[in-house]
C-alpha cells in the first residue's frame, strides 16, 4: 500500500486511521485536506440523468468513516435511490481547468468489498478533464454490479460512438479485493488480487480524474427495501517514476 514501486511514484496513500466520521459529516475536519465528498445531495447519477432524479449521488445520507474504512451505506429513502462519489485529491499541476485529483496517466489501487446488493454497483472510474465523451475516453475498475462479478473496461471513440473493451474476473465483491489499474502510454492493464485481468491499448491520452463513483439502476434497479455496505479498506496512487 505505501511505498514507490519499480517506475512509479507514489503521490497519495489514505488508510482512513485518522478516525471516524458519522454519516453526514465526511469528509469533516479529519479528512477534508484529502477528500471531497464529489457530487452534491441531489445530484442525479447516470440512471438518474434519464429517470427524472430518482436515483442519484447523496453523500450526506450515504458516507462515513467506520472502523478504519470509507463506508457507502446504499439505500432507499422517499422512493429515491441512493449512492455517493467521492475523491480523492492528488498532488498534481493541472491548470485548465485546475483540478484536486487529475493526473495524466496513474496506478491507482484499493482494498475494498461491498455486500452483494442487486441494483447497486461500482463504477470506480478515470474521467476526462476535458468532459468531453467518449472522444477522449474513460477507465473503470472495480466495475460491476454488487451481485455480480468485479471487471475492468476501457471506453474509447469509434467513430463518434462510445466502444468500450470488457475485461472480467471470475470474482465477486463479497470478499476483500486489491484492484488495481495501470494507465501508462498506450496501454491500460487491470490486476484483480495481483492477477493481470487484461490489457487494453486504447488508453486514453489527455488528463483524467479519479471518482469513485458508486450509484445503481445501470442493469436493473434494487428493491426498495435493499440495502447494505460498500467499504473501502484503503486507496494508494502513484504517477510514473
């Protein structure tokens, strides 16, 4: 978790030991010089663009920090579904616009597991600067929804249209996972418990930012009765050496 590595430099590491944070108050004094809780209370998610707000990111109702974890408690409150979208922020240069945790090319790694909720997933991604989709692309890792199986994909332009490269594990979140992805010149690789998933050469070329972005409604909604946890043990990125 902490430490260079052979061709990259590590530039943020976070084990949530600096105590907890109830639910509403994240990311608080303790966290606040490393941390923004993304999205705002209200803002739809990608289902919610489409269905009118009824699913969306939440972070007051969503977040805490809990025995030495960020926690995602996923649920239903009103008849509107909700998640949350952190992130982390980066030591970096960028300018335009100025961003706290964009990077241009990245290993970013965690330790997480979420209960397997249907309905609910992870879309732990790199999300260009420019917001310009698919054209300048977008990573996703740890993918999935939290009853299936964890994967890794890569979008990219084609022709004006977002083409994407799906890599799969045979693992699902219910156990405590490393995932890692490499973003390098050329090329994009996935490593679930440090076993190489895939690699793709479509990687994007201009500036990305880290969110991990966490929602539902993507391959079907959850009952309105689920619930249950999405937990993130810890976070380290590195640029290259």
């Amino acid at each position: 978790m902490t430490g260079d590595l052979p061709g990259w430099k590590q530039v943020f590491v976070e084990d949530f030991s600096a105590g907890d944070v109830p639910v509403g108050g994240f990311p608080g004094p303790l966290y606040s010089s490393r941390w923004s809780a993304g999205y705002k209370d209200g803002t739809p998610d990608t289902a919610g663009q489409k269905n009118g707000g009824k699913t969306g990111y939440y972070p007051s109702k969503v977040l805490s920090v809990r025995n030495g974890t960020l926690d995602w408690y996923l649920h239903t409150e009103n008849g509107i579904i909700m998640g949350a979208a952190p992130t982390p922020k980066i030591p970096n240069a960028s300018s335009n616009p100025p961003r706290a945790n964009s990077l241009l090319y990245g290993r970013y790694s965690v330790r997480y597991r979420a209960d397997a909720i249907p309905g609910f997933k992870t879309a732990w991604l790199l999300w260009p600067d420019s917001g310009v989709w698919p054209r300048d692309g977008e990573v996703d890792f740890p993918e999935g929804d939290l009853a299936k199986i964890i994967y890794g994909a890569v979008h990219y332009d084609r022709n004006g249209a977002d083409a994407f490269e799906k890599f799969d594990s045979d693992q699902s979140v219910t156990s405590w996972h490393v995932a890692t992805m490499e973003w390098s010149p050329g090329r994009v690789e996935f490593f679930l418990d440090g076993r190489s998933l895939g690699v793709s050469n479509k990687a994007p070329t201009t500036p990305m930012h880290l969110i991990l972005q966490t929602e539902s409604c993507l391959t079907g909604c959850p009952a309105p009765t689920a619930q249950g946890h999405v937990s993130l043990d810890w976070i380290s990125i590195w640029v290259p050496a």
